[in-house]
C-alpha cells in the first residue's frame, strides 16, 4: 500500500525506481558473485579467466552507471514540469 501511494503521489515514480535498481544492479547481482567465484575457485590473478570476469564486471559497472545517469536525467525532466496535487502531468 505505502508503494502505490508514493506512487499516486510522485508521478515520476519509475524514474526513482529506475535509480534504486541502477544502484543495486551492479554489486548485488554482478561484483560481488564475481569476487565469490574467484575466491572460492582460486581463479589466479591475471590469468585468462581472471582478466575476462575483471572485465566483464566493469562493463556492468558502466551499464549501470548509464542507467543510473538516465534515471537521473529523467527525475529532473519530470521536477521542471511537475505541478502537485494536478492531474495533466
């Protein structure tokens, strides 16, 4: 109930939702299983396998920091027109 009501509220609510997943997208769901697997499997630093899990986590890194920047861009297009309490959003 508190989400659809902050929801009705903000009509830019997908723009701040989009931010909160930009943030937690990359060390929730990419660096910090990537940094588990290569600890327990005793991936070699600077090996073939090592470089290519290194890269692979920085360019989620820049994916989400894109995303996040989107996010961001899309809140302060949606605060400039924005009227409270008025439905021609």
């Amino acid at each position: 109930m508190t989400t659809t009501l902050i929801s009705m509220l903000m009509p830019f609510f997908n723009d701040v939702l989009g931010l909160l997943g930009a943030i937690g997208f990359w060390p929730l769901t990419v660096y910090f299983p990537v940094e588990m697997y290569i600890v327990q499997k005793n991936v070699p630093r600077w090996g073939t396998k090592w470089v290519c899990l290194q890269v692979l986590s920085l360019a989620c890194l820049f994916v989400s920091v894109a995303a996040a920047a989107g996010s961001v861009v899309g809140i302060v297009s949606d605060l400039k027109i924005y009227k409270p309490f008025q439905s021609d959003f």
